[in-house]
C-alpha cells in the first residue's frame, strides 16, 4: 500500500557530488596500522592482542563515513558493502537502489557528525520509462567498531538508503502498481491527505485496494514495497509522472471528519472513530500523531471499563444483573488468586446494578465471575457484539478480541482488563450495537464494489437486554462518570467511560464511548488517565457535531 495518495515527495537518490573524492580508501590516518582497526583495512585476520575495542573516535566516524559514501556515490556497491557490518544486505540493498528504484546518479554530501551519527543529504536522479527526474533528501548512518576485526563501520540498516525503507522493505521504481484515486467524502467532496492529514494512511489503503476499481490509469513512481506481513502501507516517494485518478467514494463524512482531526490535535496521542448505527459506516477516523500507525482502526488497546457495555449485556442475559436491581459494589473482591479494587477503594452500599454501571463500580463486576462460563463474554462479544468476526471495512482493520479465559485473567476481562483488546473502531461499534441492538459491521468503502460479504452477529441483543443497557448508559451520560463530558447533550444519547491500567505505565489509557441519535464514536488517550476527562471530550464533540 501507497502512503497517502502517493504524494509523499521523499525525493531521490543519485548523482556523485560526495566532496569526499581521495577518500575511498576509508583508512583512519590518526591510527596505527597495528591496531588493524583503519576503515579499509586488508587485516581480515588481526591478532585477537590487537583488536581495537570501544567505540570509533571521531577520526574514524569521519573516515569511515566519508568513504562508505563516495563509494556508494560512484557505484562502487562491494567496496561500500565492505565498509558496513552486513555486507550482504548493504550489497542487495544498494545494488536495488540502482537497478531495482533507477537511481542513475546519486551525490552524497556528509554533514557534521553528533557522536557516531554522520547526517548527509542525497541528491540523486532518476531515470525510468523515458522520465528523468531530480530526487533530493536527508538520511543518516551511524559507525560502529566491528567487534571481531576492531576496524570502524557503518552500522548497517536501510534506513541508511532511504530514512522510511524498514527491514525487508524494497525500494522500486515503474509503473504504479495501483492507479492514483481521487477519494471523495458520502456527498461528494474530494478528501486529501493535505486536508485530511490524518487520513494519509487510509487514503494509501484504498489506492492499493481499489486504484484499479476506481478506473484510474497507472503513472510512474517511485515507491517503496513494504515487507511481506508488514503493518505499514506502501509509499510513494516520488512521482515521476502522474496518472490519472479515479473516482472513489467512501462514507466519511467531511465536516465530522474536519472535526475529529480538530479534537485529537489536542494532544501529543489520541484517536477517535465516528460511526453511522442505523448503516454501520465509518464517518470519521483521526489519529494523533497525524502519521504513523493507524491506532484507530488497527490498534489492541485494553478497552478498560468500556468493555462493561458488553460485560453488562452477558449479566443481563444471564439474569445475574438487572436495572433497578440490588447488586453488591463492594471496596474489594478476589477472585482466582487476585484482589480486586474500585477507582480510590469507593464503595457502594445497598446499591443497585445501575449505580454500579454509572460509577463504574469494578468489583460489582468482578463478584459475578464465578457465575459465569469461561466463554460466556467471548459468546456474548462475538455473537450479539459482532467482535472478532473478520471485519471486511475496505482498510486494514482489527476487529476487537474477547478470548475465553479462566480464573482471574476471566474476571480481569469483565472490567477490560486481561486478554481483552479493542480500538477506537471496536468500541464506536459497540456503542452503535447498544444503541439499536442490532451489528452492523462498518465500513468505509460500499461493499457492491469489491463484492465483500460484510461480517454478521448470529444474534439480535434481546429486547429486554436492550432496553436496560440503554438505560445504563443514559444515566452514566446524565449523572455518572460520563456526565461531565456529555452536559447538555440533547436527543437520545448514551455513554460509558473508561480507564485502562497499563504495567509500566504511569496514567492508565483514557477511554470513552458513547452514542447520540444515529452517531456513535469512541476515543482514546494513551497515558491520558480518566476516560471521562481525557477522551470524553473528544467523542462529545463528534457526537455534537454530527447532530
């Protein structure tokens, strides 16, 4: 898959402007030959006495550096692999940069090294399909002591070819392999990833999935091919010449989508989901930081006390629980060898199910495990929620897992905690489920067009179950945890917060779904502390926005 729409300029890798002429031989002319430690040197087998140890001084990194990159920038692949301490992936990666990406000329300038890093820019041209272009960008390399000889070499890794080139990645240029796409929003109007920055990612996505449905025409480019089972799309470095876009439409909606980006920016990290209930399409995805991973529609979070959306409906479902009902909320409860508390070690006396639910009440929860069946979540989960079923959304997605479990890890999972894991998207979906009783899988692109066959619950919540779980999260948006987030939200709206401890994390991870009218959304805060605080905002305004 293509980064963005293929419009991430990296820029190219070629032509020799190294100033670094006269220094192929790498040799570090502040040590002694006896040391068998010069870049270069032809001492393959130096006595173990004169190995050179600690790390490069900063004659060699200079050395070094300076004649990896002249030999790179005059084509001299073996004799550059040879200053690297892995030869064979720098030969194959540095001979693809010529043959496979069509670097004709490639002129490296080093700059001032910080330690053992040497920062250079590359300034290269490409040829390929009767184009010839200028490509210019910074990379860095790092030089390292190799510990069996002691001479100084480059510390190799791809990235020293092209900064965004990971492990098993390829950089190639050609024909695209997908057509360019012009996506447009449900009315119509033309996304981009200059707009939408936080739609890159899903914008590269359905150019790799649909650029030929959309009937766009190829053009040429230079890209990278990422690893196979890699997590990360494709991306477009340069283009060469531009092909002709299709036409795509998707369900974001512009407007919600304009302010889901506008909420996470708020923060260094977030993400948020809008879906339509009545349709299940995805209306608005926003990640922070815009780039990098798609956290809101492929990340595994523990959803916290979210997850007691549908730890509630399985109580309910199996008469352990109802609204109006007595139900124990006390300070602590253990369970399969572990001890159970409340936010603070609140209690709640003489309370019932649904002051439980809006205070969010952990051990009121946790005391019921042993009553349930080890697969009784991941049932309910799967077959009312929709959770784990294989989402076809036309993006790479994760559809939530609910795993069956026992002992204490089973009541860890009834509060969001143990093996559960959902996103943003995941937990939006839930939100939608309680809101109509029915799943729907979302989506973002219409599933006429790929024929995709779209994921179904085997069950319809039951009616009674429904019309309590409704019930529950009105009164936490109106006078529990989520009240503050939710003030003066009209219609017919819901919600639950959520927080999720983390080991080695200071603040737990802030969660927070909720619906209104034909809106749900879910958001998190990573390291934000309380859901209602962190990431009940965020959810509020879409669900404002989107009435």
């Amino acid at each position: 898959m293509r980064s963005g729409a293929r419009a991430a300029i990296v820029g190219a890798v070629f032509a020799a402007m190294v100033g670094v002429a006269g220094c192929g031989s790498g040799q570090d002319d502040s040590s002694s030959a006896k040391d068998g430690a010069s870049a270069g040197s032809g001492d393959d087998k130096p006595s173990l006495k004169n190995v050179k140890t600690g790390p490069p001084s900063a004659a060699e990194v200079k050395t070094t550096a300076r004649a990896f990159l002249a030999a790179w920038s005059a084509g001299e692949t073996a004799k550059a692999a040879a200053l690297t301490d892995d030869t064979g992936a720098a030969t194959t990666a540095l001979g693809d940069y010529r043959k496979k990406a069509h670097v004709a000329k490639v002129a490296l300038e080093p700059g001032s090294a910080s330690g053992a890093k040497v920062p250079f820019s590359v300034n290269a041209q490409i040829s390929s399909g009767g184009q010839s272009v200028p490509w210019a960008y910074e990379s860095s390399l790092t030089v390292t002591r190799d510990t069996k000889t002691g001479k100084p070499v480059v510390a190799w890794k791809p990235s020293v070819v092209q900064p965004d080139l990971a492990e098993g990645d390829t950089l190639k240029t050609g024909a695209s392999e997908a057509p360019p796409i012009k996506a447009v929003d449900r009315d119509g109007k033309e996304l981009t990833a200059a707009e939408h920055p936080t739609l890159k990612t899903v914008l590269a996505a359905l150019r790799e999935r649909y650029g030929k449905k959309a009937g766009g025409k190829a053009g040429v480019e230079t890209w990278i091919e990422r690893a196979k089972g890699s997590k990360s799309p494709d991306k477009t470095l340069k283009v060469l010449s531009k092909g002709t876009p299709g036409t795509l439409r998707t369900t974001i909606d512009a407007s919600l989508q304009s302010t889901a980006e506008q909420q996470v920016s708020k923060r260094a990290k977030a993400s948020v989901v809008a879906v339509k209930p009545s349709t299940g399409e995805i209306l608005a995805v926003a990640n922070s930081p815009a780039s990098g991973f798609n956290t809101a529609l492929q990340g595994s979070y523990a959803p916290g006390s979210t997850m007691k959306i549908i730890t509630s409906a399985t109580l309910i479902d199996k008469g352990l629980a109802a609204y109006g009902k007595a139900h124990p909320c006390p300070k602590y409860f253990s369970y399969g060898g572990w001890k159970f508390q409340n936010d603070k070690k609140f209690e709640i006396k003489n309370g019932t199910f649904e002051q439980s639910f809006a205070r969010s009440c952990n051990t009121a929860f946790i005391s019921q495990a042993g009553k349930l069946k080890n697969d009784d979540l991941t049932n309910e989960a799967r077959n009312v929620f929709g959770i784990g079923l294989n989402w076809q959304t036309g993006v790479p997605s994760f559809d939530g897992a609910v795993p069956v479990q026992s002992a204490a890890s089973k009541a860890a999972s009834l509060i969001g905690q143990g093996g559960v894991r959902m996103n943003p998207l995941n937990m939006a979906s839930v939100a939608a489920t309680a809101s109509t009783g029915t799943f729907r899988q979302p989506y973002l692109v219409a599933p006429s067009l790929d024929d995709r066959t779209l994921a179904k619950a085997s069950k319809t919540m039951k009616s009674s179950t429904h019309d309590q779980l409704r019930k529950l999260m009105r009164l936490t948006a109106t006078s529990g945890t989520a009240a503050e987030a939710m003030a003066g939200m009209s219609g017919d709206f819901g919600a639950k917060t959520g927080s999720a401890e983390v080991d080695n994390q200071e603040k737990p991870n802030g969660w927070f779904s909720a619906y209104r009218d034909d809106i749900a959304a879910a958001g998190v805060v990573p390291e934000g502390g309380h859901g209602g605080d962190t990431a009940g905002p965020m959810v509020a305004a879409l669900l404002r926005a989107g009435g």
